[in-house]
C-alpha cells in the first residue's frame, strides 16, 4: 500500500482543506437535495447538466485514479478521499472522530436523508460502515498499526434518522497479536447497534502514526 | 416504518426514474472529480458556490425528511433514496442487485475513487455497507420479510478499487424464525470478504414484497 509522503507545509495543507472542505460540503449538501427535490422536470433536467459540467470542469485537471493516503513530512495526514471521513468526499457521512484522553474514539453526529434504509432509519450498512470507521481508529489510537480480522455487528432496535446519535469504541483486550476493540450506536435511549472487533497486528511494521490538520483522524480509517 | 403508498401508474415511476436516475448519476460524477480534482483555487471556489446554487435551486420544493420506501397500488417499490441502492442517492455505490432464478442476490461492480479506505482499496466499511445489502436482499428474495440481526464479516485481504468485484449471498440455512445468510465479495482471484448473516422473521407481518421499476431491489435493503 502506497502511503504517499509529499513535500508540503502544515500551513499548506491547512489552506487546502479550507478549500477542499467547502467543496466537500456543497457536495453533500447537493446529494441531500437531489433525494429530496420536488421541482418541476425541467428544472431537474437544467440542474442535471449544470452538474455534469461543474464535474467536466473540475476533471479539467486531475490526479489519477483515488486520492490516496498522503502525509508530509511533519506527519500531518490527509485521508481526504476517504470513505467515511474524508472532507473531500461527498459519500462521507458527516461524521467527525475525536480521541478522547482517555482513550478509544468518539462521534457525535446526526444523521439526514442519504443515510435512509429502512423508512426513517438509518441504513443498516450505514451503520456498519460508521462502526468500521470507529473500531479501526480506536484500534490504532495506541498508536500501533492493525489490520482488520473480524467484525461482528448486532442490531438491537432501529436507529433513526434525524437523531443524535453517539458512537463510541475501544481497545477492550490485547493478546498477542490480536486487539479486540468493542464499540456502540447510541441515542438518547442507549444503545441500538453494538460491534465487536478483532484486529491483527502485522508481524512487522513499518506504519505511522498520523496526525491531522483538522482533528477528523489520526490515521485513516479504512 | 412507513412503508408510503402512492397513486402512481408503473409507467409515471419508469418516467420519474428516467428523470431521477440522471440526476443521481451526475451527483455520483461530480463526488469522484471533487476528490480527484487539481485545478486552481479560484476554480474549486467558484464551482463550491454553483453547487451550493443548484442545491438551492432543487431545494426551492422538496419534501419534508428523508424519502422513505414509496410503491405503488401494484406494488412497484422506489427506494430511490437508500442509502445502498437508491438511484437518486448520491451515496450509493453504482452497485445494482440481481436475483438469479436460481435463488440469492448477485451483484458485479467495479469502485472508483469515492469509496477508498486504505490507498488503493476499497473502505472495509462499504465492503460491510454492499454485504449488508446483499445479505439483506437475499433474505428477502423468498418474499418473507426479515430483520437483521447479526452480521459477522471477515476481511480476508484487500478488496481493490478499479477492479471486477462480483458480491453474491444467499440463504443457506432456515430453522424456526431465523435465517441464515452468507456471502461474499470475490476478485477474479477468489473471496477477499465474506460474511455470514443471522436474520429473524417477525412474529407477525403484513410486510409486502416488491418489485422495482429498474429492476435493481424487489425490496429495500436496509
């Protein structure tokens, strides 16, 4: 896996995710709208071609393939593409992950239409995806690198869109070369989904520990 | 859950899919060029603001929450706004379930840019959010509605982006109101995930079966 190490300030870095963030946000605000657009044909026929030419006009000039895991030299990580919490990607649920001194890795969100499963409910792979995203930071928040083994996901109740929600997790064993991080959905009520996971440490590592320019990740979720 | 339905002839949903479809399809391009994208500043900043139009615009009449799962007297489904499958979701991956008349569900896909985990790889969260769906499809796809309650996945190694993929479950044992469902994501080298799926029927159900007008989910995952 290529973590590309690039040549650029944290002062840099800061003032591209002031510009990318923006872009990422306006995205996501269009996904939201699209869903719930009413308006007349032609209106949505119009605003079908503005989009196609705002994307035409932003490929003018465009990296290759994904946007990878990058870092710079400082350590400071942007995992801007990232599925789950890249400020880049509109497929990003808005979803920040904190680190508690404590321990483990925290989310406070709210989840809107593009997240539906079921009528009302957020969709179940939503909220695995979101678990995923939060076992996997809490397992590397020690600061030692961890591949993915297992993870197990048990729904006890709807969770609902519209709602806060809290997520949390964290390391609950260690054994050898295993981690087992456990990690819940929560609203006001408790909690509605819980994970279990197993983390492998690879025999050798040569991963490090990243810090972000905006707090999301210390390393990417993935 | 509201399952809303609406006096709507099959050949008005087909219209309204071929409207909102495009739609969907467009905000799909412009999340990959918005990660991907490396024109200047001034480009990002004046294409933030006529995303933000346009979202505007389509908001000028929507409706109030999310889309929620709309069919019609003859029992055509839109779930236009899942968050897995829905066509007019900007979230979802260009990802569209097939029933063979064999039994399960079956899905072939290849994942660009918006759906990166580790640099290179697909997000083990949207390898768990399209076995979710899958496993849930499969369930259902003996017309008797399930809930999820269990789903265990193992990562057996990296899922690529730009790649074939072909996801597949299917109900493989039943026993008093549970089913079990398995299933998995496969390059052309073999299964890189698998996942097995516990699901239980409900005492009671007045749940109906649907049919979609693409074709793509005859119910909504979720």
């Amino acid at each position: 896996m290529d973590f590309k190490q690039h040549d650029l300030s944290d002062d840099e870095i800061r003032r591209r995710a002031e510009l990318y963030g923006p872009l990422g946000a306006a995205v996501r605000e269009l996904i939201d709208a699209a869903i719930r657009t009413e308006v007349d044909d032609d209106t949505i026929r119009t605003a079908t071609t503005q989009i196609s030419d705002i994307a035409a006009g932003l490929r003018a000039r465009q990296i290759d393939g994904a946007f990878g895991v990058r870092y710079n030299a400082s350590g400071t990580g942007m995992a801007w593409g990232n599925a789950v919490v890249g400020l880049a990607n509109g497929v990003a649920p808005p979803i920040t992950l904190h680190y508690p001194p404590t321990g483990g890795t925290r989310a406070e969100f709210n989840l809107g239409a593009p997240y539906e499963g079921p009528p009302g409910c957020v969709h179940g792979g939503i909220c695995m995806m979101v678990l995923d995203a939060l076992l996997g930071s809490a397992a590397a928040s020690d600061e030692t690198a961890a591949y993915t083994g297992t993870i197990t996901v048990r729904f006890l109740r709807p969770t609902m869109l519209f709602t806060p929600l809290t997520a949390s997790a964290e390391v609950t064993e260690r054994s050898g070369r295993k981690k087992i991080v456990r990690g819940s959905i929560a609203d006001e009520h408790g909690d509605t989904v819980v994970a279990e996971g197993v983390f492998i440490l690879p025999r050798e590592t040569n991963a490090r520990p990243l810090t972000s320019v905006d707090g999301s990740t210390r390393r990417a979720p993935g």
